[in-house]
C-alpha cells in the first residue's frame, strides 16, 4: 500500500503543516544567499517551486503568504535575515511578493497537466518570468533605475542559477509528488 502525505481525517490540520513547511523551508532557503548587488542570489525560489509542485494551488499560494506575511511582521525571513515592512517594501520586495505568483503559476499548470515534467518546467518558467517582471518593476519604480540597468543587475546574473533551481525543483517534485496529494 503506497503511503501518502493526504490524510482524510486531520486534513486541516495535514494542509496547515504543509502551509507552514514549505513557508519555513522558503525563510531557511532564503538565507542560503549571496549579496551580489541591490538582489542578493538566494534559493528562496527552490522551496517556492517545490511547493507549487507538490501542495497544490491553495497550498502552495497560502505557503508564500505566509512567508511574507510573517516578513512583513518583521521575522527575519527575507535574505541577508531581513524583515519588517521596509524591507518588504524596499527594492527587493517585489520579487518576495513575486514567490506568490510563482508558487501559484506553477501549481495552476500542474492541475491541468497532472504534474507532468513538462507542466513543472513551463510551470517554473513562466513563474519565474511573472516573479522577475513584477519584482523588476517595482525595483525600477523604486530606484529610478532604467529597465537595461535593472535587467543587468536584478535578473541577468540570476538566469544560470535559476535554472538549476528548476531542474532540482522538479526532480524533487516527481520523485516526492505520488507522496502528496494536491487538493
């Protein structure tokens, strides 16, 4: 009999835990950071990713809110263990906002195309392209940056680590996703 992560009964109380998993997982990943300028490289996306392709819509949405929600209540979640609403609202915030459509995006697609490779590769990339557009115009609304400034310093040098991130994310979502059944 295979095991599974759904339980019928407790099934609040299954999906708060997953909710609040994979919202620790994206404050522990975020920390794994290196500062390379305004955007620091972190692989909050990784857990973001993995939730959209393991939780569900719901799941995986209310997963990012919560790490937002518990930044913006100043936990030091965001990298470099920043928190609080300036930080949200700094620069960088857009991306974290981002984590929201991401996890989203890649949990939609996954619904409809049963969480097939490819569902969780278009999936992460238009996630990806949704978190990086909203994040890079807030950024440049904020800083007064020009869009070719922007693109060199907040999405260019994050292209090669973020495909390794997809990669890895659906990896760990088809060998784990039988394990969790999507609501």
């Amino acid at each position: 009999m295979e095991k599974t992560f759904n339980s019928k009964s407790g099934g609040n109380t299954y999906s708060l835990v997953l909710i609040a998993l994979f919202a620790a997982l994206t404050a522990v990943f975020s920390q794994i950071s290196v500062p390379i300028g305004p955007v620091p490289i972190n692989l909050g996306l990784l857990s973001v990713f993995t939730a959209g392709g393991l939780l569900g819509i719901k799941r995986a949405v209310m997963s990012q809110v919560l790490y937002v929600l518990l930044g913006a209540a100043g936990v030091p979640v965001f990298a470099g263990f920043k928190g609080g609403f300036a930080a949200l609202s700094g620069p960088t915030g857009g991306y974290i906002i981002g984590y929201i459509l991401a996890a989203g995006t890649v949990a939609v697609l996954c619904r409809f195309w049963k969480k097939r490779a490819a569902a969780l590769i278009t999936g992460m990339l238009i996630g990806l392209i949704l978190c990086y557009a909203f994040g890079t115009v807030w950024f440049i609304i904020l800083t007064q940056t020009d869009f070719a400034s922007a693109l060199s310093s907040c999405v260019l040098p994050f292209l090669p680590g973020d495909a390794v991130k997809i990669a890895a994310a659906t990896t760990i979502c088809l060998r784990l996703g039988k394990m969790f059944k999507a609501k």
